[in-house]
C-alpha cells in the first residue's frame, strides 16, 4: 500500500512543482522572442532572489509539512490546527516584508549587485517591480498547497495550476506582445496569475471545508522555534543555491560574458520543467516519512526509502535520457539560430544537467528523512555541501580551462560529493559498509517495532479476513500476549476488518486491499487497520446506532468495548484505524 500511495500522490506533486517552473518558461520564451536577449540576462539575474524566495517558502512548507504529519501519526488535531494557523501567519507577514524590500532594491536602482551591465540593468529593475507584486501569493500558494495535499484535496490545487497556466499566457501576450511592457510586463503578467493561484486554493479554506480551523490564539514560542528549526535545514539548499547562483553569474560574466548567463538562464528554465519531478517525489517521501515517524512504524520508514530507491530512481533515469535526446529541440524554444553561441551552450547544458535529476532524487529523498528524523547536523553538513560548496567550487576550478560546460559538470560533481557524503555518514554509523536499509538510513535500534515484534497482512476477500483471527491470536501469544487479549485482538482485527470489506468493497468498482499490522512490544497490543475505501469513521456510526436496534453495528460496538483506545482519521485518501488492546 505504500508504494500505491506513493505513486498516487506523485503526478499532483509533479504538477505543483512545476507550476513556478511554467511561470519561469513562460517568461522566458517572451523575453528572448519578443524583447531581447538583455531581457532573457535580466531573467537570469534575478534567479537567484527567485530561489531565495522558494527557500522562504520551503522554510515554512518543511517546517509545516513534517509537523503536520507528526501530528496526523499521532491524530493530535489541536496541534495540527495550530501548525496550520501559525504557518499561515508567518508566510503573509515574511511575504510584505521582502515584497518592500525587493520594490526598494529595484525603484531606487540598488541592484548593482546582480548586474553592473547597464543595457540590461533598467530591464531588472522593471522585471523586479513586476516581481515584487507577486511575492506574497507565491509563499502563501505553497503553504496552501501543501494543507490541500494534507487534507487530500489535489484537485482544487489542479484547478488552480490549469488557472494559473491560463492567466499568464494571456496576460504575458497582452502586456509583453501587445502593449510592449517589456520587461515590467514579463513580471506583471507571473505576478497577477500568482494572486489567481493563491485565491483559488486559499477559498477552500475561507469557506470553511476544511477540516483544519483557523485560530488567532496566541502561538506557544515553542511551535515557532521548533516549525523554523526543523524547516530550516532543508530550505538552506534553496538559501546556498541562491548564495551559488549570484558565484556562478559572476563568473560566467567575467569568462564567457552575459551570453553565458542567458544559456544558463535558459537551461535552468528548461531543466525545472523537469526538475518538478524529482522535487515532487521529495514531497511525498517527506511527507510520509513524517507521519511514519509519528507512528512509530519502522517498516513503513524503511519502505518509503526502498520505493524511491528502487523504483522513482529508475523513473528518472529514463526521464534524463529523454531530455539528453531532445536536448536540440527543446533550446529551440528559446533560441531558433544554431550559428548562435548562446544555442549550442543551452545545448549542451540540456545533455549534462539531465544526470543531476537522477542523483538528485537519492540526495532529496535522504534529506528529507534526515530532516524528518530530526538528523539536523548531518542534514546542514550535507545542505551546505550541496546547495554551495561543491558547484561553486567546481564551477571557480573548471571554468578558466573549459568555459561553459564547467558550470553544468560541476552540478553533476555536486551529485556525486553529495551521494558519497551520505554513504560515509552510513558508513561511519554502522561501523561498517550498510548492508541494510535500517544501516542505510541510521535508524536507532529502539526506534519503532523490529521485525520480531510485529506481523503484517494484507486481505482482499471476506474468506481471507474469516480467517485472519486465528492467525492474529496465535501471533500475540508466542509473544508473550495473556490469552484474554490475544483473542481479544483477533476477534477486533476479524470484525474491523469484514466490515471494511462488507461496506468499503462495495462503494466503487476499484480493486481494494486492507493492511493489518499488529505490534506486541513492552506487553502492549496495537493493531493497525488501513484501507483505501471511502471515508468511513466507526465512532460516527457506533454514535449513530448507540440508541437503535441494539443488534445494528454490533461488531463496531463490540469492538469499542474491549478496546482501550480507539483512532481513526482519513490520511491522504486512507482509512487509518489504531485499536490498543
């Protein structure tokens, strides 16, 4: 079931992720078509204050999600509440602040430090005006987008995305083709579609559908610290790569000129449309890890890891190779003159770039368990590594004796350094080469259940949940489990799980499973029940029949009899039920 999620979750995540990556291609497309190759360098000079903003976005968004879904594990939904109204507080006031700050950079011509090119210095100014409008909606549209993936609403954040597309074509051909905005027109039209995005995701929540509430209670210091603290090590990629964005610029003006800045530029561009994809599997890995880390469920930790290694790294080998074979066809986009140096540099930036993807989507899922299980030195060593040091110093290094294609070599370098920094973080853990994924990814021994102290099945039909009782009972007493709660756990698992197949089963056409997991560890029974049925809350309708026919939903009002404690909640598309015994 895991993997099923995983892959369920993906194409939403792939699309969300390429919604800034459209806005950038978009722009781009206009600039060097329709404005000038100065206005495609005034787009790539400004990249890095783009990346800068992302990491902001992704500060409160990591931060955010990882606390989410600790909470979701531990069904704490006061705390999830305060989680969400925090984040959404902190993304309007840190959005007013750089959205001044950016307009008093390029209104009063402060942007010296990206550019001394004075051809194309009063194009960035415009550009960065444009900008600044759209700085608020761009780090709200990413807190909102991540609540809406929490509460399993993907399709209102794919209205949006389509919207999105939409309004700035449209408002790029008027303000950019037809009435000759140039540069600030470029912006205006990413900007105003940016304010369409937000609004649409932020209306579900305005309208009071979802389940999480808005609150103006006064945060605990303490939830600040900790949602900063635990985004932080994963927003530092986008913060160092904004700090290797402004190295990398300077010098590729100072060896290859501003046509070198314009093929990165448009490389960069190109590459983020595929980019979304290894960033999208990073969302949903980052996501379930944390809530497998709020379970305390090792299995699920451990397969989450084995999913992206075995079969999202494969994926992207074939996507990088599609695009190291359409390399030609896509710098065409931007620039249609092979004579022209700036087209054979975008060339060969699009045949190198594509192996980073590949090693990426191992560095990313790594990260984002790392900074899930709270590995915060280990995640900065490898962050600063990562988003700085390697491609800036590659970059310095190579490109007195090669050029251009010493920018793109040092990102694959980069990929490299950084997979054999987490292999010696592994390595020096376990005191040896990992042999397994719990080595691989340093899991604590007293971490969750080990394998000995749990079983898992999966049931399809009612004769397979008929007959699962007796199997659970006689997994609880070779665990030491006193008779009364051994049968009182497969008697529970036996009822839960017939109904889900008598009322679940039935609702649609699709093909659906159950997954039982019982753990038996310090003489405490708890069972698991997931499945990927419609919704369906038991205490909603033991409430329901409580006063009725005393034999309507009795195997529910048994169940809660003998247990000690019951949870459900729906998580990401999933009935998730935890009984102790």
């Amino acid at each position: 079931m895991v993997k099923k999620l995983m892959f369920r979750l993906l194409p939403i995540q792939i699309i969300l992720m390429a919604t800034g990556t459209i806005n950038m291609l978009v722009s781009s497309y206009f600039a060097s078509n329709f404005v000038g190759t100065e206005a495609m360098g005034a787009v790539g000079l400004y990249f890095p204050l783009n990346i800068f903003f992302s990491a902001v976005a992704q500060l409160l968004v990591g931060g955010s999600a990882i606390l989410c879904g600790e909470h979701l594990g531990r069904n704490d939904q006061h705390r999830l509440h305060e989680v969400y109204s925090l984040d959404i507080i902190l993304s309007v006031l840190i959005g007013i602040v750089f959205t001044v700050i950016v307009f008093i950079l390029a209104a009063f011509d402060l942007t010296g430090f990206l550019t001394n090119d004075m051809a194309v210095r009063p194009l960035l100014n415009k550009y960065m005006i444009g900008q600044a409008i759209g700085i608020i909606p761009v780090i709200l549209s990413n807190q909102y987008a991540s609540f809406l993936f929490i509460e399993n609403k993907a399709r209102i954040t794919q209205l949006a995305i389509v919207t999105y597309i939409t309004v700035n074509l449209l408002l790029n051909y008027l303000f950019v083709r037809m009435m000759h905005m140039e540069s600030f027109g470029l912006a205006l039209a990413s900007s105003l579609g940016m304010w369409v995005f937000m609004l649409i995701e932020a209306w579900y929540f305005i309208s009071g559908r979802s389940k999480l509430r808005f609150t103006l209670e006064k945060p605990a210091a303490g939830e600040i610290k900790e949602l900063l603290r635990i985004g932080l090590p994963g927003a530092l990629v986008n913060g160092y790569q904004t700090f290797r964005g402004l190295v990398v610029n300077h010098l590729l003006v100072v060896y290859v000129g501003t046509v070198g800045v314009s093929a990165f530029a448009a490389a960069n561009n190109l590459m983020a449309l595929f980019w979304a994809i290894p960033c999208g599997m990073q969302a949903v890995t980052r996501m379930m890890f944390s809530v497998s880390l709020g379970e305390e469920d090792r299995k699920s930790l451990t397969e989450v890891m084995r999913v992206s290694m075995t079969r999202y790294v494969p994926l992207m080998c074939v996507v990088s190779a599609f695009v190291m074979v359409c390399a030609k066809p896509l710098t065409y986009i931007f620039y249609k003159d092979p004579s022209d140096p700036v087209y054979m540099m975008t060339v060969w930036g699009m045949r190198i770039l594509p192996i980073c993807m590949v090693l990426g989507v191992v560095c990313m899922a790594y990260t984002s368990y790392a900074q899930a299980a709270d590995k915060q030195r280990f995640v900065h060593i490898l962050t600063l590594s990562d988003g700085a040091i390697a491609v800036s110093a590659a970059t310095a290094i190579l490109i007195p004796f090669i050029g251009m294609n010493s920018v793109y070599i040092a990102n694959v370098i980069n990929g490299i350094v950084s997979i054999l920094i987490i292999l010696i973080y592994a390595t020096v853990s376990a005191h040896h080469f990992p042999r397994t994924m719990d080595e691989f990814m340093v899991i604590p021994d007293w971490f969750g259940a080990t394998e000995h102290e749990y079983t898992e099945l999966s049931v399809k039909s009612i004769d397979e949940a008929i007959n699962i009782s007796q199997q659970i009972q006689e997994f609880c007493l070779s665990k030491g489990i006193d008779e009364r709660r051994s049968f009182y756990t497969g008697l529970a698992t036996e009822e839960m799980v017939c109904n889900v197949i008598d009322h679940g089963f039935t609702k649609d056409k699709k093909n659906h499973s159950v997954d039982v997991r019982v753990v038996c560890k310090n003489d405490q029974v708890t069972l698991h029940i997931k499945d990927d049925c419609v919704p369906f809350d038991p205490e909603e309708r033991r409430n329901i029949t409580e006063s009725d026919d005393v034999v309507s939903n009795i195997g529910i009002r048994m169940v809660y009899s003998i247990a000690k404690n019951i949870k459900y909640q729906n998580l990401f598309g999933l009935n998730v039920l935890t009984i102790s015994i």
